[in-house]
C-alpha cells in the first residue's frame, strides 16, 4: 500500500539519508570556504531573478538538489573574504544543536517544555554574569535577538524608575532615554514600542571618534528635564554599529548614578570582549550597568538568533512583564528562575542555551578570548595597513573589530569621492569575491568592514586593498 504524505514526511529511514547527505555538503563547504575555494563569498543575483529561480525550482526543480541549490546561492559567511555583516561564521557544532533544537522543538515559555535547556539557560546566563562582573544576585535570559533584548531591557528600566505603573495604567507623564545618536537604529525603535514619541529619546552627540560626547551629557539631560521629560535610562553602546566604538562605559556609570537612572549597555556586537584579556578595558565600567545585552550570533561565533539579557538585579528581570504592579519577590518566595516565559518577551522560543553551553563545555571561556582578540588586533593591523597608503582614508582608528575606510584621491572633491566609493563597492558586490558593506557618516560615504570571519588574515586583506585599487583607478579614469 503506497504511504500516506504524513508517513513519508515522518520516514526516519528518508530522513537519516538526506541528514547524512545534507552533513557531508556541509563538510565539504566548511572546507571549501575556509579556503576559499569556492570561489566567490556572495553568488550576486537580482531580487527578481532569485524569485523566478526559485519560483521555477519549486515546479520543476530536482528535489535532490535543493541543499546544494542553497548552498550556492547564498552569502558564505566561512569564507575568510567574507568582511561584511555583523554575523558569525558559526562555530559547526552549533548548527547541530540547531538541528537538536529545531527536532526536538521544546518550546521553553515553561519548564516542562524545555527542562534541560532551562537549566543549560541559567548556568550560561550566571557564567556571562559573572564575566560582566555582576553578583549572585544577578540573573539572566537568553532571547531572541539584541533587538528584542534591548526593548526588554528598557521596559525592565521602565518598571525599576518610574514609580507610576505605566505598565497596567498607560503613562502619566512624559518619559525619556539618553543615548548616544551613534546608537543602533533598534534603541529608537525600543523607545517608539514603548511610545516615548520622538521627545523621549533624547541623542547625545558624539564626539570626534564617534563615541557618545560625555561633556554634552549635562547639557541634553538638563534640557530634557526643563521640558518636563522625566529621564530614567541612560544607553551605552558597546561598542556602536557604524564605526565600532565603544562609549566611556565608566563615565556612563558616574553620570547615571548621579542623577539616578538607569544603565545599560548594548553589548550586543562587542560585550563578548569581557573574554578578552587584552580588551575587557574597553568594557571597563560595565559592571556597573542595570543591564547587559550581548548577542551569541555575532562575536560568539553561534548561529543567529540568541542573545543575552543579563541584569544586576534578578528581581528587575522578574518583573518586566508583571501584570501586578506590586509584585515583589520577599525572601520566602521560592524565585521560579525556571519558568523562562515570564521574562522574555516570547512565549515560544528555540532551545538556544544548547549553543552557549556546548561552547562552553568543550572550549571554555578561552576560545571567546582567542577570537574576540584575534579580529579586534586584525583590524588595528588592517587600519594600519590602510594608514599607511595615501589612497585610503579611514573614519577612526578602530577600537573593535569594525572598520570604516574610503578610497581617496587629491583630483576629487568629496561629491566625486562619494560616488566613486559608492560605486566601488557595488562592484564589489556584483564582483562576490569579497563582500563588504558601506555607510555615511556625516555625509560622508565609507566602505565597512567587519571582520567577523575567525580565518581572515592580512594577507587576504591586502588581496581586497589592491582590488579596490584596482577597481577605483578604472571607475576614476571613467569618470574624470
Ligand atoms: C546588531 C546590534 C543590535 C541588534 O541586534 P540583533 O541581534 O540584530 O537584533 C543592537 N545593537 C547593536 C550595538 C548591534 O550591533
């Protein structure tokens, strides 16, 4: 008798066969990109395009295919060519946790459904604490996404200040945060959700090194208070998207305590450089944050999306998503750490703490140590690199492992210069050998890198500077 479609979509036998043939092309991609030869980082394909490709597989496409189909057409984040978006290169082991995670699909908003990652959750989120340099008095959730983590963070920050209950009765009042006009786009959004209006968020301008400008502190504070706004946090980026930089978390920390807010540090790219030995000092002040977020899927080598929400004081992590105002852990009640869902803001979420704690298990604290520091001396010796060529000119000399650069000549003006980087770096992108990304500062247009790829070395970075100058001295002649 043929199977019905339930049987062949739960046939264990078909299963193990596409699962050790899906494994094998993942063996020989990892080895391929980490030595780039696969050829290029990203198969450029227009939008339209990719759709009637994918349109016409769907209706005549060799089902067979379909793993490797993918494979070729998608960005190679294992290529050490690959310098472009904040995303790790996974550590593999993860996607096999994935995998676990997304078979066994527990769905963690209560113990029952997820009770072995539940405790994996609160022995990593204990661990980051402990590197933040937070007590036992500190807890943790792991969520999806800084996005997400920063907009629970702020609403905690939200519960923890302001004595009105916002949360049950709307707002009173008009509230504020400080943060830095450098900061992720996310922390404007966090505030918009919470309907601070464009008045509550209130944007420190940063100084010549793109961190926020701790001497103009007083000034935005003071004349958020003159307009009846009552601020109650204060966002530190550790470091910011654009450039890399880290803010002066030590002076955030004096400025907050002083007028009584609440701190806290998107950590999401650059926290794990609590694991650095050479860089935690650009984290120095940290653990006297409110609240930190730090995302596994960018600087700890995981697959997207976990993050990190750490907070000093585990009550105020209890409390986010109250709905009785009053609630207060005493010290007779027993704290069910266990039941996640009532402190993220998901109900249902992927078994996550399977990556952190796997990473954990075989490599220690050390191997965040090793690659944290790795791409953060990269990019110095990249700056360097680029210093040292009259033809380059860097926005600020890094401090992580992000770095701005433009293509630069004496017979341009900025308009022309402007253009031409833009230009080069849709080359590049239609090129894929590299794949690199670009943004504006101050109107000014910049090619960005990240180096997130844990196999990148100078060499490979001297490949994409004489490309660029291969590229700029075609389009230049064109142009001029
Ligand atoms: C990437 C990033 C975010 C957003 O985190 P997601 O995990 O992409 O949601 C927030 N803040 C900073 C500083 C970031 O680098």
């Amino acid at each position: 008798m043929d199977k019905s479609l339930i049987e062949k979509a739960y046939d264990s036998e078909f299963f193990a066969q596409m699962g050790h043939k899906v494994i094998d092309q993942l063996k020989e991609h990892l080895e391929n990109s980490i030595s780039s030869k696969n050829g290029k980082v990203i198969p450029w394909n227009s939008p339209e395009k990719e759709l009637d490709f994918w349109k016409d597989f769907l209706e005549k496409g060799d089902s067979g295919l379909f793993f490797k189909e993918i494979l070729n057409r998608t960005t190679h984040t294992h290529n050490p060519k690959y310098v472009g978006h904040q995303v790790a290169a996974t550590a593999p082991l993860t996607a096999l946790t994935g995998l676990l995670s997304s078979f066994l699909n527990n769905g963690m908003a209560v113990y029952e459904m997820g009770i072995s990652p539940t405790a994996m959750e609160r022995i990593v989120t204990d661990r980051l604490a402990e590197k933040v340099g937070y007590t036992d008095q500190s807890r943790g959730v792991l969520t999806s996404g800084g996005t997400l983590a920063n907009l629970t963070a702020l609403l905690a920050a939200r519960k923890a200040m302001i004595l009105h209950d916002v949360w049950n009765e709307g707002h009173s009042q008009p509230l504020g945060i400080m943060v830095s006009e450098e900061a992720h786009y996310c922390v404007d959004r966090a505030a918009k959700i919470m309907g601070l209006g464009n008045r509550g968020i209130i944007k420190v301008p940063v100084n010549d090194s793109f961190a926020m400008g701790i001497e103009k502190l007083e000034q935005y504070y003071g004349e958020a208070r003159s307009q009846g706004i009552h601020v109650f946090a204060i966002v530190g980026s550790a470091p910011s998207t654009a450039t890399g930089t880290y803010d002066n978390l030590e002076a955030i920390a004096s400025f907050a305590e002083k007028h009584k807010l609440w701190f806290h540090v998107d950590g999401a790219h650059g926290g794990a450089a609590v694991f650095s030995k050479k860089y935690k000092p650009l984290l120095n002040g940290i653990e006297k944050s409110d609240s930190v977020v730090i995302d596994g899927h960018k600087m700890m080598l995981m697959p997207t999306i976990t993050t990190a929400l750490l907070f000093k004081n585990g009550n105020d992590s209890h409390q986010t998503f109250s709905q009785k105002a009053d609630y207060l852990l005493t010290d007779t009640d027993e704290e069910d750490w266990y039941n996640g869902g009532k402190r993220t803001f998901e109900c249902t979420k992927t078994m996550m703490s399977l990556h952190w704690y796997l990473m954990f298990k075989l490599y220690g604290d050390d191997i965040f140590d090793e690659y944290v520091t790795r791409q953060y001396d990269l990019t110095q010796r990249f700056a360097s690199l680029l210093g040292n060529d009259k033809n380059f000119d860097i926005a600020v000399k890094p401090t992580s492992n992000i770095l701005c650069f433009r293509w630069v000549h004496p017979d341009l003006d900025m308009e022309k210069t402007n253009v031409l980087n833009e230009s080069i770096r849709k080359e590049l992108l239609e090129d894929g050998e590299f794949y690199l990304v670009q943004t504006k500062l101050n109107g000014v247009h910049y090619m960005r890198t990240s180096l997130m790829n844990p196999f990148t070395t100078l060499e490979h970075l001297e490949e994409l500077v004489q490309k660029i100058k291969n590229i700029a001295e075609k389009q230049s002649k064109r142009t001029s």
